[in-house]
C-alpha cells in the first residue's frame, strides 16, 4: 500500500463506530494514526481483540495502548506473516491517500473471515464548499485538513465510492453522509443536509461485504 504522508490529530472518530457490526470481535484499523479510533473501539466493546497497522512510527508506538496488537508497516505487506483474519478491517480517512486504493481493497479480502465487513470513511469531493470554489471562484485550494488535504491522491462522491468497492470485489451494505457542513460552527448547519442532500457533507461512512 503506497500512502501520502500525512498526521492526523487524536480522534475518536465515534460517528464510524456504527459502521463496524455490532458481532465483529476481531477488528484491524489500518492507518490507525494515533490510535483515537481504537480507543473509541474499546470504550464501546471492551471484549473485542483489536488490531492496528500504521506506516510511521512514532503514530504506531502513541496508538499501541489502544490496541492488543500495533504493526509498525505498510499494509498489507505488514499481516503477511500473521496470517490473521478479522470480522471488521477499518480504513478510517486512508483509502483517498494511495495510489491504488482498488489494489489494497482487493488485497484485504483474503484477510477478512468468513461474513468479514470493510469500513471506510472517505471524503466527499462533491461537498457544498468544494463545488462553490470551484464552480463560482475557480478555486481548488488544498489544505493541511479536510476534504482538499494536499495528502490525497484520490477524490470521490457516494457515486464513484459504491463504484470503487464493486471493481474491487465487494457489495456496498451500508453509505451514508458524515459530518454535516458548518454543524460545529453554525447552530442551522444540521439543518442544510434537508436543503443539500449528499452536498451538505465532508465525508461519508461505508460498510460493504465480499460481493
């Protein structure tokens, strides 16, 4: 798995904890960062074994107090000589910053057991302050943070999500939008997804199974 370096802040990441099956007892978070979402995992199940992988080392060593097991590496490279499998693998903001994110969702399935889910957060190109900038102003303007980070290679909509789980192999269960524009600075911001439609959202989350 090739990746864009990027650091992302602690997180707990709690609107993706719907997304994991409520059965999954063995969950692996690739490109777990600082381990914030692993630490929301726990707080949620404490009986679940988790796993992470993360590519720098410094994030691995902060995020193993989260974790039952942190692998310092690249995935899937870095699972090669555990042979483990999960009910749930995680790619919470990571597939956006590869290369190929078809290949590495291709390479998980052997890594899934048997009715094994993928959950991704991925950004939504098409959110209402992206498509102004760049429809009214002629902006694309990256930015350390958010749906233009300067890390991502990859850009998608709910459209072109459902598409990339399906040429790689699996049937999207679930999509929905994720954090609504402006609802952590403006009180009517959760009120614009009713106007907006997928328009009003950064991201979304996705759960989706082996076709």
């Amino acid at each position: 798995m090739t990746v864009a370096a990027a650091t992302y802040p602690f997180s707990g990441r709690e609107e993706m904890l719907p997304f994991v099956p409520a059965g999954a007892r063995t969950v692996l978070d690739v490109g777990c960062g600082p381990g914030g979402f692993g630490a929301a995992l726990r707080r949620a199940d404490p009986t679940r074994t988790l796993w992470a992988v993360e590519a720098a080392p410094a994030a691995a060593a902060e995020a193993r107090p989260h974790y039952d097991r942190v692998i310092a590496g690249t995935y899937p490279d870095a699972l090669a000589a555990t042979g483990q499998r999960f009910d749930c693998v995680v790619f919470n903001d990571v597939l956006e910053h590869l290369v190929d994110p078809w290949a590495t969702l291709r390479a998980t399935l052997p890594h899934l057991a048997p009715g094994g889910t993928v959950v991704a957060s991925i950004p939504n190109v098409r959110n209402i302050r992206v498509v102004v900038d760049l429809v009214l102003r002629g902006r694309w303007t990256y930015t350390e943070l958010g749906v233009l980070d300067r890390t991502h290679l990859r850009f998608f909509t709910a459209r072109t999500i459902r598409e990339l789980f399906a040429d790689s192999g699996f049937a999207v269960e679930r999509l929905e939008g994720i954090n609504v524009t402006g609802s952590g600075r403006f009180r009517f911001g959760r009120a614009l997804r009713f106007a907006l439609g997928e328009f009003a959202y950064t991201g979304f989350g996705v759960a989706a199974g082996p076709a």
